[in-house]
C-alpha cells in the first residue's frame, strides 16, 4: 500500500485510464477524472483497487472548483485530459478550432494546476505530469528529416496546443522549483485511442505510454524538473 494520492484528468479512455490503473495497481488512491460520470465510474470498476470518480471537465470554471473541494489531499496531478478537433494545417485551420482546442490542451491545464496548487503544496513530494506529445516539439517540426516534420494533414492547432503547452511546463517548473516540485512534459508515442483516429500511421499499447507518464509520477526527490521526456525516459528536444 502507497500513501500518495494521484489524479488524472481525461482518465476515463485511453491513455488516461491505463495511467490510473498503473497507479492504482502501485497502491497509490487514484482520483479518475472524467467529465461524464457513466464512463467515469465504468472506469473506476475496470481499474478497481483504490480508485474513485471525481467529475471534472478542465474546460468548465465551477467544475474544476467543485472537483477542488473534495480532494482534501494529492501528491500528484496527471494533466492528461487531452483533444483534437481537425488535422488541419495552419494555412487551412480556423481560429476556431484553434481556440476549442487550447481551451482543452492548454487553459484546461493551467486552470486545473492552480485550483490544485493549494492541496498539491501541503504535500512533501508534489509532482505534476503534462502529457504533451512528440509533434510538440518545434525542434523536430522544423526539421524536415524528422517524421514530425510538416505534411498534409500536420493538425496545426493540436500541434501549436502541446508546444505551448512543453512552454507552461517549464515555466511551472521554474515557479513551483521552490516548492519542491517536479514538473515535467511527457510524449506517450502514437497510441491506438480515441484520440488518434485521425492520426496517421500505426500506433502501439496505450500501456506503454502510460508508464512513460507513470514514471514521471513517481520520482524520486533527486530527479529531474521542467524537462521533456518520451515515454521510454530519454530526453526530447522543446
Ligand atoms: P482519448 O482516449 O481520447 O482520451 C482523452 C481523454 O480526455 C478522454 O477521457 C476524454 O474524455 C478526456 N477529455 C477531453 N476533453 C475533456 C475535458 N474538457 N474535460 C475532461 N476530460 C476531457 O485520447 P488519448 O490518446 O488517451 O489522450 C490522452 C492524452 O495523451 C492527451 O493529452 C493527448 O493529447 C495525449 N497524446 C496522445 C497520443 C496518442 O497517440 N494517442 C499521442 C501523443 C499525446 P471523454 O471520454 O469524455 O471525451
């Protein structure tokens, strides 16, 4: 048994949901966000152990206030909760998607930390885990070797969310490094999920990306903050 207690946004499906279930297999008390309470308590029984439902749509300002109140303490906060509206490139996107879906990837994770930060900071080893992805990285964008290099169907808006997203990452390091927290960004490689339907290509176990989030969850005092990380640890490029 584990004392810590964990969150995960968006942890009804997917990625998400295999995050909780590795948590609670640790042992830790795993609060299953979901924002639809019919899937989030079908999760919380398919994970089982010590999870539980806690509703929050990270989009809705009394939502994430009400799922504040009832967490009295959490170790660890997993930003995973996560969307794509279109694939389009930037010459072909609407200001629209791009909004919808920085209202989601981005401002829903600011807006979820900070109601957060209160409970997180009476914890001695808080962590916060932002999932970002691979084509985040503008290191890799611009390289036109890369296989996140631009082409039709590049998703212009999801892609600009998690590069300003790897952004508030350091930055939350960099504000909370007093604190004692740890903040990093992980890419969990292309997973067969809701989510990446639209994306090309094949893609592997949401497992596996999972514990690339997980390890980051749990780190030790000495490890490392306002880095960016795959799922299997190495380091990526911002
Ligand atoms: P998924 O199965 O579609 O899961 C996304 C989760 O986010 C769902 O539980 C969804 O809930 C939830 N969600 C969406 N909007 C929400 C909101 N406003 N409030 C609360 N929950 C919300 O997709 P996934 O692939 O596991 O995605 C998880 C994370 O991994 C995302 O941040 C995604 O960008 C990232 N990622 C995925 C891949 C990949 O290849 N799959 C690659 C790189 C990064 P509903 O069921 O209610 O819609």
């Amino acid at each position: 048994m584990n004392e810590s207690t964990a969150l995960v946004t968006g942890a009804n499906s997917g990625i998400g949901k295999e995050i909780a279930r590795q948590l609670a297999d640790a042992g830790l008390t795993v609060y299953v966000g979901a924002r639809d309470a019919g899937r989030g308590e079908q999760a919380v029984r398919e994970i089982g152990g010590r999870a539980r439902l806690l509703l929050l749509d990270v989009t809705d300002e009394k939502s994430v206030a009400d799922a504040a109140q009832q967490v009295e303490s959490l170790d660890i906060l997993v930003n995973n909760a996560g969307m794509m509206v279109d694939d389009a490139t930037a010459a072909e996107a609407s200001v629209d998607s791009f909004r919808r879906t920085f209202e989601t990837n981005l401002f829903g994770v600011l807006a979820v930390t900070n109601a957060f930060l209160p409970v997180l900071r009476r914890s001695a080893a808080p962590r916060i885990v932002n999932l970002s992805s691979g084509t985040g990285s503008l290191t890799q964008s611009a390289d036109s070797g890369h296989r996140f290099a631009f082409a039709p169907g590049s998703a212009a808006a999801y892609r600009s969310s998690k590069a300003a997203l790897n952004a508030l990452t350091l930055f939350q390091a960099q504000s909370l490094a007093d604190a004692g927290f740890k903040v990093n960004a992980v890419a969990p490689g292309l997973r067969a999920t809701n989510l990446n339907a639209l994306a090309a290509g094949s893609a592997g176990d949401p497992a596996e990306g999972a514990a690339g989030a997980v390890r980051l969850a749990l780190l030790p005092d000495d490890g490392p903050t306002g880095g960016f990380f795959s799922w299997d640890g190495s380091p990526l490029p911002w």
